[in-house]
C-alpha cells in the first residue's frame, strides 16, 4: 500500500517535463467544448499532440451538484506529462437518477473513444478517473463493462462501492440516502455487484481520511485482488475527501505522484 507519508515526494519533480512553467506549474490549456448527447464535455489536447493516452475524467458532487469545469490543476499537469485530458457533464440528481448518470458516463465515453484521435488521443490508451461521485461512476461503469477497452481505473475517494455492505454498517448518510433511496436498485448499482468472474482493468484505488473511506476502499481493493485484478491502494488518510481532488496536479503532491506512476505504468 502506498500512502501519503511513506511515498517519496520527491519523484514528482523528476517526473515534471522541462514544458512546466516557471514556477513548476505547467500553464493551463483552454479545453474544446464538445456535445455528446445528453450533456457536454471538454477536451484538452496540446498542440501537435498525436496518439498519447487519456485521461476521462468524472467529476463529484454527490450525484447533484458539480460540473466539468471543476478540474483544477489536472488538465496542465497531465498534458504536461504527455496526456489528453477529458472532463465531462453528466445530468444531476433529481432531474436524472444514478442509473441515468452511469448511461450519460458511458455515453460520453463512447464518443471519446470514437472521437478522440482527432484530437490526438489514442482511443486504445484511456483511463478512467472519477472523485467522489464521479469515482463511483466510473467505478460501477468500468466493473459491468460499460467502459469497452477502458485500460485503467483511477478511484479517488468514495463509499460507494457495496451499497448493501454501506447500510449495515451505518453508512447510508443523508447524500447516500438520497442518491440511493431504492434498496432494490442497490445491487445494480454497486461496483462490487460486477467484480467476481470478471475481468477488470488495473485499478488505482485512493481514498481520505473522510469517515469509512478507508474501510470500504480496503474491502473493495480486496475483493478485486481476489478476482485476479492489479490493485493499487493508495493512503490518503491525511487528505480531506475534498483536498484529496483538489491538490491533484499541484507541486509535491504525493498522490499526484503515484497516480502519475500508475498512469505511465497502465498506459505507456
């Protein structure tokens, strides 16, 4: 397991490209703004760029609030270090239902990877990487193969992986409930429903110190690696679960650093 302490924090800056800016920053692109049916989505490329590996992000928002713009550092960090970046929109609770979320998600990316090598993508070289809510999109897209050629998951920081297991241990709070309120559809839409005799992606797991992210990211770390799955589980207990999302892409940032390892690792 890696965690915040033990990573050496240093790599990051080996890991920099000489393109960063002067204050080590790499200068944040202005994305395209494409429709993709249901909602819209933002591509950033760097000019010139040509078959480099993507990143599709989901943002958070407890399933009602959010939108694709709330991406922070990471569009010129992961352009910088030779990558696409994809944020995109996705219809909010109550207009549209979690189920309709995880279709708008599939939707999007289906017409990123139909899409995206006019923008210099590779459509063979994504990965998935959701916060929160949106970690928990991508996380229940990409397990029942809603995500086709997917090469890896990046989860940071969510509960909601066994909403059953959630309930019992007492963990249906009030954004959980609401976004959850049909005990009947709670298997259809946890992650874990689809982990057993399945074949995943490698996954990159983070979660904070926020209550029960530990446990629950351990357990479905766990049960991935039981299924044959590459885990890696990152420590993030000194980050809230907002500065978990926030700090990406930020100079000396550790979880930066690891995702960027896995990254490189997944799709080099």
């Amino acid at each position: 397991m890696i965690n915040r302490r033990s990573f050496i924090v240093g790599s990051l800056a080996g890991l920099l490209p000489a393109g960063a800016s002067a204050a080590g920053r790499p200068v944040q692109p202005e994305p395209q703004t494409r429709d993709y049916g249901p909602a819209k989505l933002d591509i950033y490329a760097a000019d010139g760029a040509n078959s480099l590996p993507v990143v599709f992000f989901v943002h958070g928002g407890a399933w009602r609030f959010g939108k694709r713009s709330q991406v922070g550092a990471k569009p010129g960090f992961l352009l910088a270090n030779g990558f696409v970046f994809v944020s995109i929109d996705y219809r909010m609770l109550p207009q549209a239902d979690v189920a309709t979320q995880a279709s708008d998600v599939e939707k999007a990316y289906a017409y990123v990877r139909a899409n995206i090598a006019r923008h210099g993508g590779d459509p063979n070289r994504i990965v998935g990487m959701g916060h929160s809510a949106g970690c928990h999109l991508v996380a229940l897209t990409g397990m029942r193969g809603g995500l086709p050629g997917v090469a890896g998951l990046l989860l940071d920081d969510t509960r909601a992986y066994d909403l059953a297991a959630l309930s019992r241990d007492g963990g249906m709070v009030r954004a959980y409930a609401r976004a959850f309120s049909d005990p009947a559809q709670w298997a259809a839409l946890s992650p874990a429903s689809y982990v057993d005799g399945r074949k995943h992606p490698p996954t990159f797991i983070a979660y904070s110190g926020a209550s029960g992210r530990g446990e629950e990211s351990q357990a479905f770390a766990k049960r991935l690696r039981a299924a044959g799955t590459k885990v890696t589980l990152f420590d993030g207990s000194a980050y809230t679960h907002m500065s978990i999302d926030r700090d990406f892409g930020q100079d000396g940032d550790a979880l930066t650093a690891a995702a960027l390892t896995f990254l490189k690792a997944t799709v080099a």
